[in-house]
C-alpha cells in the first residue's frame, strides 16, 4: 500500500510552500517589524521555534510517508544544519567587513535567506531532474563531495576577506554605492536625484553569494540520502530557515567549533562514496543517519573539549 506522502504531491507542496511564506510574513511583519539587535534569549527561543517544527515535521513524514523517508528527512536536515554551522563562520567576518550593525544584521540575513529559498529550489530540482534523466551523474555528484571533503580537509585557513570576491568588487563597480554622510540603512537611497545602493546591499549580495557557494555542497550531499524532491527541499528548507536564529545564537561563540571542518569533510566524503557505490553496494538510511551523527558530535564534542582547556582563546562577536 503506497504511503500517503508518496500519493498526494501537489497538496503537500502547496500546503508547505503556504505555510513557509505565513512564517516569513509572522517574522518580519509581526515579530521583527522593527530592526533591533538580536538578544541570545530571542535567538535561543526561534531556534527552539524551528528546530520543534522540522521535529514536527518530521514525525509527520514517519506518520504519513514510510520509515525510509522519515529517515532520510532526519538525515538530510542534520546534514545541512551542520554544514550551515560552517556557513556562520564566513557571515560573521561578511558583517564585520561591511560594518553591518547589530540591529540591522537579522533583516539582511531575512532577505539573503529568502533568496536562498529560491536559489535552493531550482539546485534541487535541477539535481534531481538531472540524477533520473542521466544516472551517471550520480558519479559526478559523488565525485565532487569527496574532492570537496578532501579539499576541507587539507585547508589551512579560513578565506581572509570572503567580502573581496570577484563579482563584490565587480558590484562596487558597476553599481554606484553610497558611501560617507549618505550612508543608510535602506539597500536603496537617492542622493541628488540618484538612485543608488548602499553597502547593506553589498552585504546581502555577499550573503546570497556565499550561500550559493555552500549550495553546491549541501545540495549534492543531501541528494546522496534522497532522490525525493519533497523530502530533500523540506530537509533543506527547515535547516535554512533557522540559519538566522542559530547565527544570532552561535556568532558569539564559533570560533570554538575548530575541528567542526574536519567533521563535516568526513560527512562529505562519506556521503560522496555512498553515491558513487549506489550500484554497488547499498547503504542503509539508518547506517548514514547514524555516521553522519557521530561524525559531527565528534567533532563539536572535540572542539568544545579543547575550547575548555584554552579558556584564553580571543572571540569573535558579530559587530
């Protein structure tokens, strides 16, 4: 008997596409109407708030769908909201970089994640078009991850100045930013008639940049628990959405998660040898939710281990 997930399609998507944009409404419309600075206790209370809903959600999976789908929506949450872990350490230098302050920090991050949203989709979409259409390119996808984990395992160092990219510098160019006096905190002003962005803009353009950049990780990996559309966009989706409270969360103290890196390049190469053995050997759902939980409590356990014995260590706060 086919599980209900499996029948009804275009309601489910509906239904979570309906309910994803009256969240985002309650957030920024209702919640954080206002721009102010972040405290931890409100941090921890949306983090709480979404992490309770993806646990919601995926009861519902288990209730609704199969074991294996509930599985693999587990699997492929934990999986970017480790990789997304790693996507803090580069938004904390970005912020301080573009002098971004503390209270206007959540709406860039609201309007960089809202455009993931969509960046995200069609990465997922296209990826799974292009797994069934051509199923040789599950090797490609799997190849990548194990070259990336082995690249993030070898890396020395951090990118110095992630604000400093190419298409940055080809937007200071292009565009006329306002600097100085005219400095706002809109993504738009007029100064003498011009229209003009401001470096917020610069901010949310290199927000949406490095999240394109962690995309072309964490979508492949996730693809390497599930070829469901529905269940790696919702897995995907619910880590994204507590990005913004986890960074509020986290930003203060992620500097202390030193060998996360090392936990998360083992998460991508085993997920990358798991798709490039697809036809060989199969990994079952619960084996890869249970090495990929391990891999990254041990690096975390590691890290806060070593950052008890070095009380010393300078942090890094969001400006």
């Amino acid at each position: 008997m086919p599980a209900v997930l499996a029948v009804v399609q275009w309601p489910l998507w509906a239904g979570f596409l309906g309910f994803i944009a009256a969240m985002l409404a309650l957030d920024l419309g209702v919640f954080h109407r206002k721009a102010h600075a972040i405290s931890l206790r409100e941090a921890a209370a949306w983090s709480a708030v979404w992490i309770g809903l993806a646990a919601l959600f995926a009861a519902g999976v288990f209730w609704f769908g199969e074991y294996r789908m509930g599985m693999e929506f587990t699997t492929g949450y934990l999986i970017e909201k480790a990789l997304s872990v790693d996507n803090i350490f580069v938004m904390v230098i970005l912020f301080g970089a573009f002098g971004v302050p503390a209270h206007q920090q959540h709406r860039v991050l609201f309007w960089g994640i809202l455009g993931a949203l969509v960046m995200r989709a069609i990465f997922i979409f296209a990826g799974t078009a292009l797994i069934a259409r051509f199923h040789w390119t599950v090797y490609v996808f799997g190849a990548f991850l194990v070259i990336t984990g082995i690249r993030m395992l070898l890396a020395r160092a951090e990118q110095a100045h992630p604000e400093d990219t190419p298409l940055i510098r080809l937007a200071r160019r292009v565009l006329p930013v306002a600097t100085g006096q005219e400095r706002s905190e809109h993504f738009f002003v007029r100064v003498d008639g011009r229209r003009m962005v401001t470096p917020l803009f610069l901010a949310l353009v290199a927000v949406e940049l490095t999240d394109l950049v962690f995309a072309v990780d964490s979508i492949p990996a996730i693809l390497a628990i599930s070829r469901e559309p529905f269940i790696v966009f919702t897995s995907n989706i619910f880590a994204i959405l507590g990005l913004r409270s986890l960074y509020f969360l986290l930003a203060g103290v992620v500097q202390k998660f030193r060998y996360l890196k090392l936990g998360l390049a083992g998460v991508l190469v085993f997920v990358g040898l798991k798709m490039m053995l697809v036809d060989v050997v199969e990994i079952p759902v619960a084996l890869s939710l249970g090495v990929v939980a391990l891999l990254i409590a041990a690096a975390i356990g590691l890290s806060l281990l070593v950052a008890e014995r070095s009380p010393g260590e300078e942090r890094t706060v969001p400006s």
